[in-house]
C-alpha cells in the first residue's frame, strides 16, 4: 500500500477511535480533557504516518535493509511517544492519565495497522 493510500486508509481507524471515544466521554469530561485525547490519537496518527514513510521504502530494498528500518522506525515512533507522554507530564500534569491512555491505545492500534500494511506488501512480494 503506497504512502498517499495508507495515510488515506489510516484515517477511518483514527475516526473511529476519536469519534467512540467522544462518544463514550460525553459528558463525563471537560474540555481539556477532551482536547487531550484528540491531541494524543492525533499524535499517535502522526507518528505511524512518519514510521510508515520510513518504512515502506525499504520494501524494495534487501532484507537486512528493510529490517532495519522497519526497526528503526518503531523505534523513533516509540521514542517519540515516550518524549510526548514525559513532557504531558511534566507540563499537563492533571491531564496525563487521558493523554497517556488515550494515547497507548492510538498506538497500538495504529502500529497494527502499519504492520498489516506493510505485510500485505511483503506478501504480494513473495
């Protein structure tokens, strides 16, 4: 799945989520709460387009050049988050428990994801 597609399919799962969860909190939290979690899947979106972006292209490549950056992109993604959900807490301290949450589940869905992309490709390869 090229790059243009996948960031175009990856925004149904990103509906749903903010969507079922605007719908689950309704009236259950403020509005910095609910800035939170559109932040934080936003967030989590954001960085499975870049890991993507640096993945796909190594596709193409020979193996040991495709795992590598298949895990040099995790691990930027998840250095990132772990960056995103430190400076939540030290700056948004009363927020972080819906950042950090909220945020985890965007990742892992959206990494599952990507890695169902990516595989797809791999399997039309082979």
């Amino acid at each position: 799945m090229s790059i243009p597609k996948f960031a175009a399919w990856s925004v149904l799962p990103a509906a749903i989520l903010l969507l079922g969860g605007l719908l689950i909190s309704a009236g259950q939290f403020g509005q910095g709460e609910i800035i939170a979690f559109c932040a934080s899947i936003s967030l989590s979106w954001v960085l499975t387009l870049a890991a993507y972006s640096i993945s796909y292209p190594g596709l193409d490549q020979p193996v040991l050049r495709f795992s590598s950056r298949l895990i040099g992109s995790m691990m930027l993604k998840m250095l990132a988050g772990v960056v995103c959900i430190l400076i939540a807490a030290f700056r948004f301290r009363e927020l972080l428990t819906v950042f950090s949450i909220s945020f985890v589940i965007g990742y892992f869905v959206f990494t599952g994801f990507e890695v169902y992309s990516l595989l797809l490709k791999l399997r039309r390869k082979n």
